[in-house]
C-alpha cells in the first residue's frame, strides 16, 4: 500500500462560520468518494484558508463529519496580491493501492480556476 497526497479546494461566498463548515464539509466528502476512501485510508489532512478566512477553523467541518482520530492541521495561506479570495485548500495524505495517475484532485466552486488542467 503506497501512501499519496491528494489535494483539493473550494471557495467559499463570504467570511461566515457556516459558510467555511459547509464548504469544507463538501469538500473532504468529495474527496472521499471521488477516490473510493473510508476514513482509517487517511493519514492526516493539512488545511489552509486564504488570510480573508478568519471566522472557523476549517478543520472542524472534517472533524464534525467523523475525522475524529485522523490528525488534522490548519494553517495561513500565503498571501498573493493577485490569489483568489475566500479559498480553503486541503492536501490529504492517504493510504491507498490506487497509482497517482488515479486519484482525483478536487476543485468545487470557484476553486476550479486553481487548476483548470484537472477541473472536474
């Protein structure tokens, strides 16, 4: 079994709670089933949310949606004058029998101009 990172993004309307819960609830949960996983496949999930993100922890949608002994880290996204606002981004490490060229990377809303090579 190899261990792979898989990333992902998805940008959210406004600074609000629920918003950034929601978003990054649907977010891991596209991730999960776009590549077949269950939540022991995960190893830990690193989280960052552009500087305009302050009202949650994006941490906690996965945490509410049962990543609860799954190892979970958020942090600032670097700020870029020219970056996409409201943006939490995901790269999960995973265990999985799947080669590289197999997983889907998951970009949602606006968080498809990130990366228009592998938009869904």
């Amino acid at each position: 079994m190899a261990v792979r990172a898989i990333r992902g993004a998805v940008q959210v309307d406004a600074d609000e709670r629920e918003q950034v819960l929601e978003a990054t609830a649907e977010l891991v949960a596209e991730v999960m089933r776009r590549n077949a996983l269950e939540t022991d496949d995960v190893i830990s999930v690193l989280f960052t949310a552009t500087p305009d993100l302050t009202s949650e922890f994006p941490a906690l949608a996965a945490r509410k949606t049962g990543f609860t002994d799954v190892p979970l880290m958020c942090a600032t996204e670097i700020s870029v004058p020219h970056a996409l606002p409201r943006v939490v981004r995901l790269m999960a490490h995973v265990e999985t029998d799947r080669p590289r060229a197999e997983l889907q990377h998951v970009y949602l809303r606006g968080a498809q101009a990130l990366r228009l090579d592998i938009a869904q």
